[in-house]
C-alpha cells in the first residue's frame, strides 16, 4: 500500500486538533451552564461573555495571525499544499453548502419538535447577528491582509470566509441545544471540520486560514449571544432608555445648571 509522506497528515493533524479544542471548550461551557442552573442562576448568565468561552477562538485566531509572519507555519502551509496536490483529491463543491448546514439543522430540529433554547424569532436574531459579526471580521481582514490564494486565483485567502461560517454555525448549534442533547449540540462540529478540510482540498486556502476562520466564527457566535438581549431590548422597546435633564438654578444668590441624567 502506498506510503503517505509525514506532510501528507499536517492538514488532518491540524484541523483534528481544531475539532479536538473546540470539543473540550464545548464541554466546560455546557458543565458551566449545569451549575449555573443547579444553583439556581438566573437566565441572565447564560447570555454573559465568559473568558473561558474565548480561549478555543483566541488560540485558533492566534495561530492564524503568527502565520502570516511565521516561516515555519508558511513553510507548512506549502508543503501541505504540495502533499496534497501530489494525491490529486477530487475536487467538489459540497463545501459551499455544508458551511450552513449546522445552522440549517437547528431550524430542521425545531420543525420536527426537538426544541431549542430559543424560538424561531429569537434564534434568526441570534444567528443573524453572528453572520453579521462574522463578515465584518472576516471581509475587511481579507481586504487588509492580501494574502495569495493556493490557486492564486486572487489575494483573498486570509482567513477563510466559509470556515467562518461553518464554526460559527456549529457553534450556534451547540448553544441552542447543549442544555437538552448534548451530544446532538456538537454534531455540527463534524460538517464544520468538513467545510475546512475542504477550502484546503479545493485548493481556495492555506491551513491557517482555515484555522483562523474557525477562530472568528466561534468568537462571532459566541458575541452573537452576549448582544442578544441587548439587542432583543431594542427591538421590543424594552431597553432602558437614558434620560437627561438640564435645568437652571438659583441657590444663595447665584445661579447656575443642573445636569440630572438616568441610566
């Protein structure tokens, strides 16, 4: 049977250890949420940016930035590219749509009756708004970094949008259902990992790319959830709204303005 070259596993190496991290930072959040709810904690926590949710995102998003100046990750990232090109993988397109399958799942599941943590408004506003977070992360860095595709097809590459989009999917996912089916909640990890595995295939990104895109999708979910009810309050007129009061005064012969504001 025909040896693979050490290079040839870098790529699953890498992304194994991504699906590997972010596993393991899924599993601490949803064991955080069930001593929230054991003692008693209000729903308002589940909605707070705790640190630790930021670790899986911050590590992948770090590797991906060291790699722009590092030699060795770019050395990687091309003998990677080389190793796979020498096993000719067919190309195929699945990874444009697998990128929202997560996503398309939580919507699906809700339809059958295998209910979420939110309803169907509160959960487009959700994903929504991660999207939203998501490009606004992604579409300026690619404009800023100008990195040079596999292909060369264009200086887009960094990081990689559809990876993005697919972590940030499964990471919704995860939030809707880790409370009630946890081994349902990180099953959108697997189409995730997919979709990365296949911008590199496909030849449309490098390693890090795919790394780092999985770092901002997370991060994009993750502040998607911490500005829900922020949001939420807004569009239900809710929110508390700050009030400012200036009046002048007359006190001891003398006057002067009153500034009173709520918060």
């Amino acid at each position: 049977m025909r040896s693979i070259h050490k290079n040839a596993i870098v790529l699953i190496f890498v992304l194994a250890t991504t699906f590997r991290v972010a596993a393991q930072d899924t599993i601490r959040n949803s064991n955080i949420a069930l001593q929230d709810s054991i003692i008693g904690k209000t729903n308002d926590k589940a909605y707070k940016l705790d640190y630790r949710h930021l670790i899986a995102p911050t590590i992948f998003i770090g590797y991906g930035i060291v790699s722009l100046e590092s030699d060795g990750l770019k050395q990687l990232n091309f003998s990677t590219r080389d190793e796979l090109g020498e096993h000719q993988p067919k190309h195929i397109t699945l990874d444009n749509y697998t990128q929202y399958a997560p996503a398309a799942m939580v919507y699906g599941l809700n339809a059958v009756g295998i209910k979420g943590k939110h309803n169907f408004r509160d959960r487009t506003i959700i994903y929504a708004t991660s999207q939203l977070i998501s490009a606004a992360f992604v579409l300026p860095l690619k404009h800023i970094v100008k990195e040079e595709r596999p292909d060369g097809s264009n200086n887009l590459s960094f990081p990689s949008g559809h990876t993005a989009t697919s972590f940030s999917s499964a990471q919704f996912m995860f939030r809707e259902y880790k409370d009630t089916n946890f081994w349902l909640s990180i099953s959108g990890y697997s189409l995730a990992v997919f979709t990365g595995v296949y911008r590199t295939v496909n030849d449309k990104h490098w390693v890090s790319d795919v790394v780092a895109g999985a770092g901002f999708g997370i991060l994009s979910t993750e502040l998607a959830y911490w500005l829900f009810p922020k949001i939420n309050g807004l569009l239900t007129g809710k929110e508390k709204k700050k009030a400012t009061l200036v009046m002048p005064y007359y006190q001891n012969k003398g006057f002067g303005i009153g500034l009173v504001q709520n918060f």
